[in-house]
C-alpha cells in the first residue's frame, strides 16, 4: 500500500492529495463528544507528520468551531498553509430563522465562504465543496457562483458531497458546456456495510473526472473491531451503553473483516480502510478520530495489503443489492455478445427466453 506522502491526482485536475485525507467532524466539543482544540491540534500534527497533506472540514462541524481550530493551528505554523490542501464545506445554516443563512444560492454560498475563510485565518481554499443538494436553487446559479468564487482566487477547486448521481451528472454537464469551473471530486459514504453508491454515484465519478473521496469507510465504527455479536457499544464509543443492532448479514461481514485481519496480524480496522482504499475510482479515504491513538492505528491501513483471495472473500460477503438497472446491466455483455470473443473474452451464448420465438 502506499504512505501518506505518496500522493494522488484528485479527479481531472491537477490537484495532488495524500490516499488518506484527515477529517475534522470530530473537533470541538460543541456536539457532546469531539475533540477539545489542544487533542484536535495533536491529531493534525500526527497526520502531517507522518506526511500527509489533506484535510477536510465543514462549516457546520461543531458549528464553526472545527475551522476556527483548523485556523488556529495553520496560523501558529508560518508557511505551512500553503503546504496543505485545505478543503471546507458550505450549506449548513449556522443562522437560526435565516432563510438565506444556508444552501447553495449565490447570496448564501458566497456568504459562507467568506465566513470559512474567517474561521480559517486564509485568504483562499484548496477545495470547496456543496455539502448537500439543494432542491430549491437552479443548479446553474449554484454553478456559476462557484466559478466566481475560483475565478475571484478564494477557492480552487470544487467537489461535491452527498448529491445523487443524477444532480452531479447534470451540474458536471453544464459547468463543461458553459466553461465554468469543474466539479473534480466527489464524497460520498463508502465501506463494507455501505457499498450501495457502486450502482450510479461511483461509476458517474468515473465517467466525469471525479475523484471519489469516500466518508465513514468503518460505517460509524462498526468495522472499528470494536462491535461484536451480541455485545453492548463499548465505553469509549459515542453511542456507549447502545446495542450494535446489527443485522445478521452485517455481522458476518464483520466477522469476515475479523478473519482477514486475523490472517494478516493487523486491525479490523486497517483491513477494512484498505479494501475502500484498494476500491475502483477512489482517490482519497477520509479518516476520522476523537484521539491521536485512533488515528495512528486507522493509519495502519497504509501497510496492509489484501492479496486477490482476500479481496474476494471481502467483496462476496458485503455483496450489495444496488439499484435497477445496475445488476440488470451486468448481464449486458452475455446478451450482446452471445457467443462471440470481444477484446479477448469468450461470451457465452445467450439462453432462450421463455415463449419467445427467433425472428427472421
């Protein structure tokens, strides 16, 4: 596997970022159970330090208060700023009854970059990303406020993050048509226990240029190794004194997760931010934690290495039921190619359908 300071083009652009990007939804305190700012500072310096260059944040993170650590701690360590490919969200609305407090309409976005960049303590942004679809504002006017944003030196480049395919798709067609800045990533969640975003999101990514930035590759820690059948959240987890819940199709990928680990004498954990890692179209995984010692271990993942059967057994456990037309599709070739060898494979012939009759 690579470390963190073998880096990768995000998308179709020329924006170069470590495989593992750190997120920062776990500084502040302002939700009940993040990091206070001087943990937060330590786990940004145990990632850069070991050499990566990605960090991701939100302007609705503890409301506010995980840019203004982010800011804080840029700000204390001349020069580093612009060593780092710092990335931020807008849509939240950090303004109680304020219409145009959030969403992606001009006024509000452009509003909400300027107060980032506040919380920051810089003049500019590597990447912003739309954190959300929204429904009532006309993609182009979203589009075209963006590309000014670039165009006036704030921001870089753009991703987006949790949107269907569809809205991603159509705002990727228009910024190409009219000339306006691309979308070059995209966040989506992504792991052994979600994998239903393989059916459009991932291949829609792929087709245009964008790199995909899977969130939650542990599913909210339940391949952290530390959910287990039958067996209550631990302590140290934000959901203590829960039941996992668990279904019996996503303890036997958790066991699955377990073997493999066992196998290789390394973390559930690791093993399974190595198989999104190892995924088509991914560029960069986020990792989260609340200590630098969560961290350092997700950090692992960088040292693993699933060999084919291991992949297998992985993928055929987590299988997921996608979408029509999705695994429709994947019996394309076989109707298509009924019998014949294309670009190097033999198909089979097609089968009869049942009452249907060969036209001459």
């Amino acid at each position: 596997m690579p470390a963190l300071d073998s880096y990768v083009t995000l998308g179709r652009s020329g924006l170069r970022v470590s495989p593992l990007t750190l997120g920062t939804m776990t500084f502040g305190e302002d939700w009940g159970w993040g990091a206070d700012p001087e943990t937060s500072h330590q786990l940004l310096s145990t990632y850069l330090d070991a050499g990566g260059n990605s960090i991701d944040t939100a302007n609705i993170y503890t409301n506010g208060h995980s840019e203004k650590i982010v800011g804080d701690f840029l700000a204390a360590r001349p020069g580093l700023r612009d060593r780092v490919v710092l990335g931020t969200k807008f849509f939240g609305n950090l303004h109680l009854g304020d219409p145009n407090g959030g969403g992606a309409g001009r006024k509000s976005l452009i509003e909400q970059c300027e107060q980032s960049l506040r919380r920051l303590q810089t003049d500019y942004v590597d990447l912003l990303w739309l954190h959300n679809w929204d429904r009532s504002t006309p993609i182009e006017e979203t589009l075209r406020a963006l590309d000014d944003l670039v165009r006036d030196g704030k921001v870089r480049y753009l991703g987006f993050s949790d949107v269907p395919a569809w809205v991603a798709s159509e705002a990727q067609t228009i910024a190409h048509f009219r000339g306006w800045s691309p979308v070059v990533a995209l966040q989506v969640e992504y792991s052994l226990l979600a994998r239903t975003v393989e059916g459009a999101q991932i291949p829609m990514a792929r087709a245009h240029g964008m790199g995909v930035m899977p969130w939650s590759p542990l599913k909210n820690g339940h391949l952290s190794g530390k959910y287990r059948r039958d067996r209550a959240v631990p302590e140290d987890s934000r959901r203590a004194g829960m039941v996992s819940g668990t279904s019996e199709a996503e303890c036997a990928v958790v066991d699955e997760v377990d073997a493999v680990a066992a196998e290789l004498g390394a973390a559930p954990a690791a093993v399974a931010i190595a198989w999104v890692m190892g995924r088509p179209g991914v560029a960069s995984t986020l990792l989260g934690a609340r200590t630098p010692k969560q961290l350092q271990a997700n950090l692992t993942a960088l040292d693993v290495t699933l060999d084919d059967v291991q992949r297998a057994r992985l993928d055929a456990v987590s299988v997921p039921a996608l979408e029509f037309p999705a695994q429709y599709l994947a019996h394309a070739p076989i109707l298509q190619f009924a019998g014949a060898t294309v670009d190097g494979v033999t198909h089979a012939a097609n089968p009869p359908l049942a009452g249907s009759r060969t036209r001459y």
